[in-house]
C-alpha cells in the first residue's frame, strides 16, 4: 500500500524503512512498530515484520492505565475493547454503549467523554483493520448521508 495512504495510521509500520523521509516519519514509523497491528517474527534466523494470523490488537488510545483496543477477529456490532488491570470491558464504536464486562461510572465516564473526540480514529481503525474476509465488514455511519 502506498505510503501517502498508511501516513498518520498505525499501519505506517508497513512501510519499507527505505521510503521514509525525515524525522517526523521515522517518529511515525516507531510509534506505528510499537504500537501499531504487526508483530516481529523470527524467520530463518532474521527478523521479519508481519501482521499478526490469529489477533491483532491495534491501541487506539490509553487514559491513564485503560488501554482502548481494536481487534481483528470481531464480531457485530462494531466495537472497541476497554482493557486495564480492573477493566476488560466493550463497547458499541456508534454510541459507547457497553456490550460486556464490567466498569465503574467514573471509568465509564471517561471513557463516553473521550468517546465524543475519539470516535473517528475508533472508526478508522475498525475499518483498517477488517480482513478481506471479515463478515463484519466496515463500519458504516447511518447517520452519514448517503452521496
């Protein structure tokens, strides 16, 4: 995939070193490695950047110690994943309502107030990280008018 279209994602990990042009992007690039979808795989004794076959956790964002995920392998509707020491709940990607698992109102409403700025890249995410054959498919906004 080209570069202009992974740039900003945490795809970019699977861009090829050699493209990269600057600070910024090489900033990018190791933001995108450490907490992008790929994993580093041992093969014939080299390291070999890879997507990751079974799951893939993609961190969309953290407040303070809860982990907000993408993950590969989902079902409907579309959700994202809350997950910290005390928490392992998710929640609709539409409206933030929970689906399952357990969490404090003062966790929750943090997580609904991030919600309000942070659907967007939640919807983004979900959308990169959908497999050819997922039968979920993308996200699709119903409140979006059709064009």
């Amino acid at each position: 995939m080209a570069k202009d279209k992974l740039k900003g994602t945490l795809s970019f990990c699977f861009i090829d070193p050699k493209e990269l042009n600057g600070l910024d992007e090489w900033v990018e690039y190791l933001d995108a490695l450490l907490n992008g979808p790929c994993i580093i795989l041992g093969e014939d004794n080299n390291l070999v950047l890879a997507q990751d076959p079974l799951i893939i956790r993609v961190r969309v964002a953290q407040i303070r110690n809860m982990k907000i995920e993408i993950r590969s392998n989902e079902h409907a509707p579309p959700h994202f994943h809350v997950v910290s020491p005390e928490i392992d709940a998710s929640f609709r990607i539409d409206n933030c309502e929970i689906l399952n698992g357990k969490i404090s109102t003062k966790d929750y409403k943090k997580i609904k107030y991030w919600h309000q700025s942070g659907k967007s890249m939640l919807i983004e995410t979900w959308n990169l990280m959908r497999p050819t054959d997922c039968v979920v498919g993308l996200y699709k906004n119903v409140d979006e008018k059709q064009s």
